[in-house]
C-alpha cells in the first residue's frame, strides 16, 4: 500500500442526504482513524469506542463538518482526539479521588492538616494559566509525556516545556512556606 492517506485514493463524494455523506466520511476516514484510535487508546474495544464516538458526534452535526478531504480528515482527527482527552480527563479526576479517599483512610494525623494543605495546593493551581494548568496536570498528575500534551493541544513541544517549566516555578514560589 501506498503512502497516502486513505482520504487522497478515495474521494468523498459531497452527498444533499446528510446519511450518505456520513456513509461516505466513514468508508474513507474509518481505517485512518482506527489506527490513531489504536495508538491513543490502551486497548482495541476503546479504540472502536473512540471511532464510534467520533462518528457519532458527525451525525449529530452533519453542517459542522467542513468540506473537502483534507479539512474533513482535520475535523475528524480533531474530533476524536478531544473525545480521547476528555477520557483522560475523567479518568484523572476519578483516579485522584480514589487516591485522596485511600489517603483519607489510612493517614492517622490531623485532617484539618491534610484538608488545609489539599486546598493550598489546589489554589495555586487556580493561579495558574487555564493552559498552564493544563500541561502542568497532565504531566504531573495524569503522568502523558511532553509530545503527547503538544499533540492533543496543538502546540509545539517548546511550548509545552516552556508552560511546565514557568508553572513547576510558580507552583514552588505559590507553595513556598512562608517566614
């Protein structure tokens, strides 16, 4: 096999019925998406869930797909991507709440102490650009590698260490024990 994406040998044919221009994105973008499914998903049935999702949501808005094979193939890419993020989103807010019940139940000391400093961590996080607070969870907290971040954003690597550098220096100044 060629090369090419799968969308440059077979030509989307532009359809009035928003069913067969649905049956046509998918004939033509399916395989590609698949395979980026795979790579982001930890396993086969998640990937097939995140094409799924991503077609779903083409369904349910069939004029905000641009036209022509590049753009579609853009807009799917896109589309699928934030749905895989937000997964992960979720997926850390429900592992960082298992984590703090588990600490809840096995730390003996004070809970005021451990409620108190809980909450001055998330203030400086709530300092933190909305984007900054972003790349700076998910590198710390949800563990995704610096290229990994740049992609789902849309922003070069640079960029991302540059947010994780200036947002790992004011979390430490926002954090600093006061004298």
């Amino acid at each position: 096999m060629n090369a090419l994406p799968v969308a440059s040998v077979a030509p989307v044919v532009l359809s009035a019925n928003p069913a067969d221009r649905l049956a046509a994105l998918f004939d033509a973008h399916h395989d590609r998406l698949y395979r980026l499914a795979r790579r982001l998903a930890p396993n086969a049935d998640d990937a097939l869930d995140l094409v799924q999702e991503t077609f779903l949501k083409a369904a349910r808005s069939p004029t905000s797909i641009p036209l022509g094979l590049t753009g579609e193939e853009a807009w799917l890419v896109r589309v699928l991507i934030n749905i895989r993020r937000d997964q992960w989103r979720r997926t850390a807010v429900r592992k960082r709440y298992d984590r703090e019940m588990i600490l809840a139940a096995t730390v003996d000391h004070d809970q005021e102490t451990v409620l108190m400093a809980r909450a001055e961590v998330w203030h400086a996080l709530d300092k933190l650009t909305p984007r900054r607070r972003a790349i700076v969870v998910m590198h710390e907290l949800e563990g995704l590698a610096i290229p990994a971040i740049a992609s789902l954003l849309g922003i070069s690597a640079i960029t991302v260490r540059w947010h994780l550098s200036v947002g790992r220096r004011d979390l430490a100044r926002d954090l600093r024990p006061q004298k």
